[in-house]
C-alpha cells in the first residue's frame, strides 16, 4: 500500500461483529495434493495460492494470463523457504489444449477456478468479454475437468449472481449453470458465492484507496448503497471449507453476516485516513446507476438453503436444470460471441436466465456494421 494510504486491519472497515470464521480455522485438505488455480495472480487467486502453500501441497499450478500478476505471485513463492514445487503458467484458462496438457502431464486433484473479470461498468462496455471469460471459459473448464476425472472444481462465484443486473452478474450466474451441468461421479463440481471482498480488485475500497491518495473526495452512488462483506481471510476460509466437503455437488452460500453500507465503509476509511492526510475529505454522492443496486439479494427466487455439515455454510437448492438445454444455449453462446451479434447473444442470454434484464446503454448498441468484400480485378 502507498504511503499515502492508511494502514489498517480490514475489520476496522465493518462494524463490531463476531469473525465469520476464525483466522486459524482453515481446513487442512491440501498435505501431499497437486492442486490448479486459475486466476492464480489475482487478489483471491494469490490468496489460495499462499494459504494452500501453507499447507504442503505435492505440487502448486499456478495459472494466469496476465504476465505481471503471475510474475508477482511467482516472486512471493520463489522468495520463501518453505514454498512448495510450484509451475507458473502464463496462459488462457479458456486453452482447451493448454489446459488438457496440464490435466494428462500433472493430474491435479483440486481445481479452484478464481480467473474472472470482475468490474461491472467496464464489463458492461465489453459484453463479449465478459461472456468468454467468464461464462464460457467455466464451461470448457468444467467439462474438461469431467473428461480428465479431475476429482474437485471449485467456481468463485458472486452475489451479483443472483437477480443480475449486469452483463458481469449474469457471465457468473450463466459459469454458475456450467457447473451444475458437468458433474460426473469422479468429479465434484462446487461453487460458491461470496459477497464483496475486502481488498479484492473487484471490490469498492481499492477504488476508495486510490481517491484518498490522490486527496480526492470519495465516491459513494447513494447513502443507502448495502453490500455483504467479508475480509480476504474469512473468503480463503470458507472456500477451503467448501472443497473440504466429502461430498456434494452444486452451490454454496456462506453465512456472511448483516450487509454493511458502503458510505459506512467509505467513512471509516476517511476517519483513518486523516491520521495522515493533510486536508479534509469527505464522501460525496453520486447518481445510482441503471446497472446498480440499493442493496444485493443472495438467492435467485426459487432458490432455498439447505443445511451442509459444517456449521456457517449452506447449499443452495433450487429446480433441476435440463441439461439437453443447457449444451445446445452455451454453443450457442460461443457461436454469437465469435461472430459478436450482440442482439442474438442477450436474447440467449435472457433466455437461460429469465430474470436478467440488460441495460438500456446494452439494448441500444449500435450493431457492428458488415464486414465489406474487397474485389481484386
């Protein structure tokens, strides 16, 4: 962190609860294990990467397309004494045949899917992205997974999941449907949805740390902006919680306390922050927009919770969803995401997931004009 930034535990961001999870009550499920992430260079990613290091592992993958996230993560892992063997992967989880390698040549028992994209204003600009990265990447993964008996995929999934309102929320409730669909008895198909991450880079207060060193005002669309919150620690731990089922497929949802006011949030960071800014800053508002929310709902209406054996953590049920269906929507999917008909790829899109409604900024895109045939006489 900058100097120009506070330095704080991120508890001090909520306000006085009981901890989620103890810090030091993470599953040991990793001893001796050859374990993928993806992502593996991201806020989450390099989170696993270190606690499941912690653990002794036979050997770590760590797998990301992005050249200075996976430098870093490697660095972290090559300057500490007790790393285990690790490969550092620079590449696309969505590489059928890198992928494919890498189950036949390591034959990892746990797969923890963490490569997303991730901010929601800047997917809505990039529809096609998010749905190839999110949504169908998840779906090759999770049936290569199934074909190379990989026993255990884990998504990371998001409360912007349920009820989207985005084209990000509904690229992560459509990854959600590719998991419920490649389950097969040698693989566990798991996900789980969090809340905001603290920290995280698709969380607010990365945002909010970057204005407060600036000296700039923080950013708040409406006072009464709620989100569910959970510190990068408590998010490892529920997610090893999660892979430490013995059984069960589909998805989880983690007990994650009362949802938290992002002004709240922004003010404490302020109230830090003037321990070492010069000045006054203040939280200003800004317009809702169409693709924000007031507060976040953790369930799809249909969905229920039903109890797991561990304590805090429920699955989530809901009416079985038809398979035949699903694989002829996804190659649909792929096909109007290459061919980037983005008219044709909402209306499959609202039809897999009913309750999606796009933007209006989405609805009015202009189509891409047609390519021109060039003659050479």
């Amino acid at each position: 962190m900058s100097s120009g930034t506070p330095s704080f535990d991120w508890n001090q961001l909520l306000p006085a609860r009981s901890r989620i999870v103890a810090a030091d009550s993470a599953p040991l499920i990793h001893a001796g294990k050859i374990v993928l992430i993806t992502g593996a260079g991201g806020s989450i990613g390099s989170a696993l990467v270190q606690a499941i290091a912690a653990q002794s592992p036979k050997l770590l993958i760590l797998l990301d397309h992005s050249e200075q996230n996976l430098y870093e993560i490697e660095t972290v892992l090559s300057s500490s004494p007790t790393a285990p063997p690790f490969l550092a992967v620079l590449g696309d989880a969505g590489d059928r045949r890198l992928l494919a390698s890498l189950f036949e040549e390591n034959r990892p028992s746990m797969l923890y899917h963490a490569a997303a994209f991730k901010h929601v204003p800047l997917m809505e600009a990039n529809p096609f992205a998010a749905i190839r990265n999110n949504a169908l990447v998840t779906w090759n993964l999770a049936r290569l997974a199934a074909e190379h008996r990989v026993p255990q995929l884990l998504l990371i999934s998001t409360d912007k999941a349920a009820n989207p309102r985005s084209i990000m929320g509904a690229s992560k409730r459509l990854a959600e449907l590719a998991i419920l669909h490649w389950p097969s008895p040698r693989t566990n198909c798991r996900a789980i949805r969090l809340g905001n991450v603290l920290g995280s880079h698709g969380s607010v207060v990365p945002l909010f740390l970057r204005q407060i060193a600036r000296g700039q005002n923080l950013t708040v669309t409406h006072k009464d902006v709620t989100r569910y919150f959970l510190t990068m620690d408590e998010t490892v731990n529920l997610i090893f919680r999660v892979a430490s089922l013995p059984t069960g497929d589909g998805l989880f949802l983690p007990e994650m306390g009362q949802p938290v006011k992002i002004r709240s949030v922004a003010e404490k960071l302020l109230a830090l922050a003037m321990r070492i800014t010069i000045g006054q800053l203040k939280s200003e508002e800004i317009s809702l927009r169409a693709i924000d929310e007031l507060s976040r709902a953790l369930l799809r209406a249909g969905e229920t919770l039903q109890p797991t054996s561990i304590p805090g953590l429920s699955s989530i049920a809901a009416a079985p969803v038809s398979l035949g269906k699903l694989d002829a929507a996804f190659d649909l999917l792929d096909e109007q995401t290459q061919r980037r008909d983005l008219s044709a790829l909402l209306e499959t899109i609202c039809e897999m997931i009913p309750e999606y409604e796009p933007s209006i900024a989405l609805l009015k895109r202009p189509p891409l004009p047609a390519a021109k045939s060039s003659h050479h006489g």
